[in-house]
C-alpha cells in the first residue's frame, strides 16, 4: 500500500476532514481492528483519489457531449394536437 504525504493530498485537493471520515467508515466497515489507522488512512486516500478520477473523467465526456445538440441525439416525432371543440358545434344540434 502506498503512503501517501500532505503534499500529494493538495494535489488532489483532499481535504482532512474528508480523508479521515472516509478511513472512519473504512475502519468501522472493518469491524474495528486495532493498529489499522495508517492502512485504513491510505485506503481513504486511494478510494477519495480514484472517485476524484472518475468524475473528472465523467466530466470530460459529458463536456464533450454536450457539444451536441439535443435534436441530434433524440430522434424528434410531431405533436397531435387534440381537436378543438366549441360550443357553437354543440349548440347548433
């Protein structure tokens, strides 16, 4: 497992609070085990790092899709609209 310093978790723009909840749960999940705060500390790190990962990389591909129009990705169908019924064609009966 890697150890990860203070300077790489700038980088990532993880905040403590959030790192040490994340190992909190993790070593909750774990069933409590003692001497793991170092391990379960790099666990949330990695897991906080790799979502960080994915929603830029989600982000990339939605910027890239919503350089597309609607109308091209959602096959358009015409609207009926409903028959107007006055009273003047009720009446007239």
């Amino acid at each position: 497992m890697k150890n990860f310093n203070s300077t790489s978790n700038s980088s990532l723009n993880l905040s403590e609070s959030a790192i040490r909840e994340a190992a909190y749960y993790i070593w909750k999940n774990n069933g409590c085990p003692a001497n793991t705060s170092l391990s379960d500390w790099n666990a949330a790190i990695n897991q906080l790092s790799s979502m960080a990962a994915l929603n830029s990389a989600a982000k990339k591909i939605s910027t890239k899709t919503s350089s597309c129009k609607a109308s091209t990705l959602v096959k358009k169908t015409p609207v009926k609209k409903a028959a107007k019924t006055t009273a003047k064609k009720k009446s007239s009966k």
